[in-house]
C-alpha cells in the first residue's frame, strides 16, 4: 500500500497576524497578544514530526501547486476571489471576511497553495498513482463557503478538490467526511444542492459555527440526505466517536457508495485542543482512520485523500496527526508520547447520552 503526502514549507509561513481570537481593542479589554490562535506552528510541527520520526520514508511525496483561478472558481464567487487577491498584495494583508480570520501580505497565493496541494493528491489517489494519501496544508478550509471566508479559512481546500475530481477526472460520487471538532459548513453549503456528493460532519455540537451542525440538516430539496451531521455532546472521548463512526459514518459509506472519500481532518478533537471540549486522543484518531479505510476498501477501491483542517494544540496536533498518517501507510514508527495523560482521563468511555445521540441519528439517516 502506498501513501501519498503533501508538504509545503509556505504553508508553515502563512501569517495570521497576532490578537489571540480577536484583534487587540484596549475599549473591549482585549489585549495584544503573541500570536493568533490559528498561527501555522501547529501545522509545522505536525510535519517535522512526520520527518524526525522517520514517517516520512514511508510516505510517497505529492507536490503542492498553485490552485488555478478557474479551479478556485469552480466553488467560490468571482468577487470573493477578487478581494482576497487585492486585501493579498496590501502591505498588512487583509481578512478572510468575518474579521476574526487575518491574513498577512501574500495570503492569497499561500491560500491558493493548499488548495492545490489538496487536488494533487486527490489526482494522485484517482489516478492510482498512490492508494491513499495526506495533504498537510494550511490554511484550513472547510468553513469557507462560495462568497466569503470565515473561522481561519480563506478558501475551501476540499471542496475544490472535490470539484476538481468531479470536473477533471471523471469522478462522480464523492463522499467528504468531516471529523474536525467545528461543524463543516461551508462544504456542506457547498454541496447543498448536490446529490452525488454526500457530506457527513462529525462535530461538537453547538461548538462553531453557533447554531450550525444540526442533526435535522439533511441536504436541499434536490438533494435530500446528502448532508448528515452528527453533533457530538462535549466531552466526548475515543469510544463515543469510535461509536458514531460504527453506528452512522461506516454505514452511510457504505450506503451511498462513493468512488472516492476525502476525510477533512481536523486535529482539534484532540483532548489538549483550546477551542473545542472533546478528549480525542491518538488511540481514537486511529480508530476513525481504520474504520474509513476498511469501508473504503469495500466500496471505492481504498481511495481516501485527507486534508487538513483545523488543530490548535502545540502539544497535541502532532501527535494526533502522525497518527492519522500512521495509519494510512500502514506502519507504527512512533508511540504517543502523552498517551499515557490524555488516555487516563475520564470520559472516554461511550456515555448513554452520547450513544442516544448517535442511535437518534442513524434512526434518521439510516434505511429502516
């Protein structure tokens, strides 16, 4: 089995600029602060721990290029592409459009360098160049809808991907799952409409978007069921989402029988992550991954392409990432340093609330 990887050194030089959450306003009582929370360390030191640990020489690299201006347009809206390239040449750069998501000078051409990472691995995975494969990219891109950017995310890495399978390579059904802890909905907005691309978003409920993620979004009228969601009760450990992977995400694959899944996978269920309240470790990181593989092995020939998405934990990411990574090629390089923390928490357990909450959704997703 070989496993593709995607790296660029620009994606750990995107600038987020500096404030914490929220820029600095001495009136509102926030103050400056060292850097912003979706700064691209998480992301390097996701990637030099792949190298150190000698994970990379097991890995095919896939090179990033430049999504094109009409791959872009494919999803978003030509005034939207238009104002990140002029906010992109300004001396302090601009923001991706809801004003918590800055971007420094040149962001547009980093932005559009993840989303063409994510298509050259799609490409490598259809064309059987490799069987599966990882885009470690950043910025992110899953709350991006077609007119504008929003949490941290310039333009919506996966959903030109997809697109660009469906367009360039003759790929029609597409299933996107999506297990970073915030609700996918800009992919999901995306896809609204369309009845061959299925997206499932496993998330914290009511955590980001607010009010976004609900169980009863179930796609637009001409596509009815294209969109499961399953918004997860904080607190969540590895054995609740291992369930709701069994109980709902597997049996929908299988169901909807894609020719390819491209997993948005976020680090930020991780148990140390500072925006989200689940306790993810590495062990159910690897669980999710196994279960995708072996529905994907069933139903599309093991074509998986997982991109980046969020992750904001300096400690944590790493590890949970190098384990997604792991197990995709297929080896075990490397132990969880902080298992033995995260792994001895409470809760991580599956918890008669968190499986009422699975068994409601596959009660609505599911045949009968």
């Amino acid at each position: 089995m070989s496993s593709g990887y995607v790296w660029h050194e620009l994606f750990g030089w995107a600038d987020s600029g500096s404030g914490g959450l929220f820029p600095a306003d001495p009136a509102a009582g926030l103050q400056p602060f060292g850097h912003h929370v979706a700064h691209a360390d998480t992301k390097r030191r996701l990637h030099e721990l792949v190298a150190v640990s000698g994970l990379i020489g097991h890995l095919e690299r896939v090179e990033a290029r430049h999504a094109t201006e009409e791959e872009v347009l494919r999803v978003h809206t030509p005034e939207h592409v238009g104002r990140l390239r002029r906010e992109s040449t300004l001396p302090k750069g601009g923001d991706a459009g809801d004003g918590i998501s800055p971007f420094g000078k040149g962001g547009y051409e980093i932005a559009a360098l993840a989303a063409g990472g994510a298509i050259e691995l799609v490409e490598a995975v259809v064309t059987g160049r490799v069987d599966n494969g990882y885009a470690l990219v950043h910025p992110c891109g899953h709350h991006a809808p077609a007119h504008t950017g929003m949490g941290f995310c310039m333009l919506n890495n996966v959903a030109i991907a997809v697109a660009h399978g469906r367009a360039a390579l003759g790929v029609r059904r597409v299933a996107v799952v999506d297990w970073d802890v915030h609700h996918g909905n800009g992919t999901q907005s995306v896809f609204w409409e369309e009845p061959d691309v299925l997206t499932l978003s496993v998330h914290q409920d009511g955590c980001f978007p607010p009010g976004s993620g609900h169980l009863t979004e179930r796609g637009g009228p001409s596509a009815p069921g294209s969109a499961i969601n399953i918004p997860m009760p904080p607190g969540t450990g590895d054995f609740g989402y291992l369930y709701a992977f069994e109980r709902v995400v597997v049996p929908s694959l299988r169901a909807f029988a894609p020719e390819l899944i491209v997993v948005a996978s976020g680090s930020d269920p991780g148990a140390m992550d500072p925006l989200a309240r689940q306790l993810v470790t590495s062990r159910g990181f690897r669980g999710m991954t196994e279960q995708v593989l072996q529905v994907a092995a069933e139903v599309c020939d093991g074509r998986v392409a997982m991109v980046q998405e969020g992750g904001y934990s300096l400690f944590y990411v790493p590890f949970c990432g190098h384990a997604v990574i792991e197990t995709l090629a297929g080896v075990k390089v490397l132990d969880d340093a902080l298992f033995p923390v995260v792994g001895g928490m409470t809760g991580h357990d599956l918890a008669p609330h968190q499986k009422a909450l699975v068994d409601e959704v596959a009660a609505l997703v599911l045949p009968a």
